[in-house]
C-alpha cells in the first residue's frame, strides 16, 4: 500500500502454521514419539507500521526458534519482499516446547536416534519461511491510518525456575522465590479512527510450557489462548513477543489436560487490555454541548484534536559475544567414546529410548558436532548476534538474539527512556542460553550445558550480560535524543521497573455558554 508519509500507518495479518501430523516435536530430550495430535493452533501473526518513509514489523511465530545463517537469510527475505530496513523487522519466537523444528541448524540435538532432518521435517522448514515472509507482507499491504496507544500491566503468573540447594547451587529445575521474575505486561495497540483495534501487541517473559511433555500435540501453549482472547474482545489482530523468559516458567507447568495453558493465556488477555483501558490512542478535548429535553442539559462529547504523528524509528547493531573456553580435542573423543559404551551398555540392558536419548544428548550427537568443528581447525570463540531497537511513539521495543535471564530484561527496562519498554528475548536468531554473571558460579542447566541444544562447543561467556545491556540501552538513547535515561547504578538489575505516565484524568472542563 502506497501510504501518505504525514499519517501514521499500521496493518496486520496472521497465518495458520498447522504442520501435517506425525512430525517430531522441539523441546524436549525425554520425548519420543512424533505429534499425534493438534492441541492448539499453531501460527505467524505480524503487524506493520510506517510513517514518514520508516517502516517497522513485528512478527511472532509459534516455534522454538530458528538459529544463526537460517535466521539471518529469512530477515533478508522478509527486507526484501516489504521494502523494510532489516533494522526495523523483529522476528519473534514464541518459543514454544510444541512445535517441529524451524531450522536445520537446530535439528539433532536433543538426542535423537537419527540427527539428520528427514524429508518432512524439511519440508515444513521452508513451508514455515515462507509462511512468515507471506505474513509480514500481507501486513505491509494492509496499511491504513492509525493511532497508537501503549500500556504496562502486571500478573503474577510465573516463577523463576534455577531452584537453589542449602548451599546456593542450582541442581534442578523448580521453583526458586528469591529468584528474579519479570511480571510485567508491555502492550501496544494499534487503532483506526473510530477506535477499532487494528493489532494489538502483547509480551510476557516467560517459558511456554505450561502444557506437559507427555500431550503428543502441536501447541502454542499459553499465548494462543492469549491471542485468541485479544481477537475475540478487540476485533482486531494479536501479536504475542516472547519476553526475557529462560530462567522463568509457569507456576503451575507441564500438566496434561490444557487447564493452564488457557488460564494463563486468558488472564494475560485480560491484564493486556486493563493496561490500556483509558489511555487514548488518539488525542482529544472534551466540548460541551446543550440539549432541551423538558428542562436543559449540558452534555460533553469527545473531540479530536490535531497532534503529530507518533515518532517511528529503528537502528540495529552487530554484537560478537565471546564464548567460555571450548574443549580440548581429546577431550571431546573420550566423551564419544565413553557415551558410545553406555549407550551400547544401556541398550543391552533394556534401556527405554527415552533414557538413551538423554545419554545422546548429554554425550554423542552434540560432542560429534563439536570434534568436527574442532577438527575443521577453526572452531569458534565467540557468535554473533544482532540486537535491535525499535520506537513507535513513546514505547520501544528491544531484541536480544536468545534465551535471556529475566534479570537481563529487566536491566535493560530499567535503563530504558521509553515510557514503555518491550524486551523481546528469541528474536532474529538464537544463539544459546545468556544467564547473568552471578549465576555461573551456581552451575545447573543455563550455564553449565544450556549450549549443548544450541550446537556451540561452549557457552556463552559471563560478560555477555554487561554487553547486552550496556548495548541495549545505547541504542535505545539514540532513538530518544530528547530524553535523558533512568539513573540506575551500575549495569545489574534492582527489580524495580519506572512506571509509565499516569493514566490521565478526566475533568469536567469549565462551564461554557451554549446557544
């Protein structure tokens, strides 16, 4: 759509990603069987703005996550079927543990008997590509005028997970109370003229994964109900960004009968359209008017009033993020080796597949991928990644290239300009796990192998975290000029989040004379 650049603009659209039945699903080392069943809809929605030549997309797709070179070439092919800046495109995967893979790159890893990607699987990988590309561009071509209002809730849904023993150390994962948890609800709508909701964007930092590993069925988990709520209610589409969630999931996860899944999508809903409850999108005054009806009344009429488009910009940066020392050479051998036997031992045994892919997992198909790689002579010290900023107005919408810790989100929010500040972790590529820099020394999951369902020959270093952040927040600066940040010590998150502008109150204007 050819659009006036003095109006704001947006647009939407979403896809049905159903896969054909009988694929594997992503998620889970223990799970053996393909899906069986449809559970919840799977899908691609996006939403497109534009304003004064500057296009912006949002697109959240139902997928664990699609990784590196695959990453990279699908952002491509969306910039070059829209016409939009790669800066200003977000791909976002939900994340769901539900869902076949979405790359090649991914496919092997979490202890499969055969780590190569069979022809289905394939199949459905370009499907989805194409899928998003299709999406994205049938929200460019939706453009209409629109105004934009934006709004930050709170629920209390999620728990952080890295469980702590007597001594600090994280050997499960549980539930942890002192744990960081980001519970807030960045929203932002998208209306016409007559208030109707074109899209409406909501994010939460949290693991999807209160459907239990045990349904054999495609899922989005819980932000399909949330999706389907906001559709529903507002009449307009819903996009959902995944948050900051790796070290949080559900309080009450992996249960079998659907009941979470669709009490969490639905109070997400919910808080998301309270968050912007009186906030007007568009600007307007209140005008008196007089009516005879017996005796006189003096009414009061909403009435717009001009204002500027909302400011609409983007800026990307390439980060390269350093990696813990790899293993040696020999070293990477002895492991093959030594899971070779157990699996062979096991087996024999009568070891159940599951209990073998768990020994894959920890010991071969990762570890082959790492000896090629060392023996190539030029295995990797650090990955890179691209973080994004986008403004529309005054909120913003930050990435981060993975799986980040909560506190890591928050960091960034805390810094932020913007009145609010979306942080979409899983977005453009997923390299690994980022905990922060005091969890290292805590061990468990994150940390400690978080890497391995990642194919990288080790993890992301500690100062990731200040690297992150402190990239973050720069970019976010450039986009506000006119505003200074929050002055927050340091680079480590406190918990406490600024609040947005108070939602403004409604006065009874002064009494006018009215024929």
């Amino acid at each position: 759509m050819k659009t006036n650049d003095t109006i704001f603009h947006a647009g939407a659209a979403s896809r049905s990603i159903d896969p054909p039945l009988g694929l594997p699903m992503s998620g889970s080392v223990q799970r053996v069987s393909p899906a069986t069943s449809r559970f919840a809809a799977l899908e691609v929605s996006a939403v497109a703005f534009a304003s004064g030549g500057t296009r912006v997309i949002l697109c959240g797709v139902d997928n664990i996550g699609i990784q590196g070179a695959e990453a990279e070439q699908l952002l491509r092919r969306v910039a070059a079927a829209t016409g939009v800046d790669p800066a200003g495109i977000v791909l976002n995967w939900s994340h769901t543990h539900h869902a076949p893979p979405g790359c090649r790159a991914l496919c092997g890893l979490i202890g499969e008997r055969d780590p190569e990607p069979s022809d289905e699987v394939l199949a459905y990988i370009d499907f989805l590509h194409s899928q998003i590309v299709e999406t994205c561009m049938t929200a460019c071509d939706r453009l209409e005028p629109a105004w934009i209002r934006w709004g930050m809730g709170s629920v209390d849904e999620a728990i952080n997970r890295r469980q702590r023993d007597a001594d600090g150390n994280v050997t499960k994962i549980g539930w942890e109370p002192e744990g960081a948890v980001d519970s807030s609800v960045p929203v932002l709508q998208a209306v016409r003229a007559d208030g109707s909701a074109i899209a409406t964007v909501v994010s939460y930092a949290c693991h999807p994964v209160t459907t239990g590993v045990d349904i054999l069925g495609y899922s989005p988990d819980y932000p399909g109900p949330l999706r389907d709520f906001i559709r529903q209610t507002t009449g307009g589409e819903c996009v959902f960004l995944q948050g900051a969630g790796a070290d949080i999931m559900p309080r009450v996860a992996f249960e079998s009968t659907g009941e979470s899944m669709r009490e969490m999508g639905l109070r997400l809903g919910i808080e998301a359209l309270h968050a912007l409850a009186d906030r007007r999108a568009r600007a307007a005054s209140l005008r008196e008017e007089g009516l005879v009806s017996g005796t006189g009344l003096r009414l009061f009429r909403w009435e717009p009033c001009d204002e500027p488009a909302p400011r609409l910009a983007a800026c990307s940066v390439e980060v390269e993020f350093p990696l813990l020392p790899h293993p040696k050479l020999e070293e990477i051998q002895a492991l093959i080796a030594r899971t070779e036997a157990d699996i062979e031992q096991a087996a024999a045994d009568g070891a159940t597949e599951s209990a073998l892919r768990v020994l894959r997992f920890h010991g071969l198909n990762w570890a082959r991928r790492v000896e090629k790689e060392l023996l190539s002579g030029a295995p990797r010290h650090s990955e890179r990644g691209t973080i994004h900023a986008i403004r529309i107005g005054d909120g913003a919408i930050i990435t981060g290239p993975g799986e980040m810790f909560a506190e890591i989100g928050l960091a960034v929010k805390e810094r932020s300009p913007a009145d609010v500040t979306l942080y979409a972790g899983y977005s453009n590529g997923e390299i690994s796990y980022f905990p922060t820099a005091a969890e290292y020394p805590r061990g468990g999951y994150e940390p400690t192998y978080g890497h391995k369902p990642y194919g990288l020959p080790a993890q992301v270093s500690p100062e990731c975290e200040r690297l992150l952040i402190e990239t973050s927040v720069r970019l976010l600066l450039s986009l506000f000029p006119e505003r200074t940040a929050p002055v927050v010590p340091g680079w480590t998150a406190t918990g406490r989040l600024p609040e947005p502008p108070a939602k403004p109150r409604i006065t009874r204007p002064a009494i006018q004379t009215v024929p």
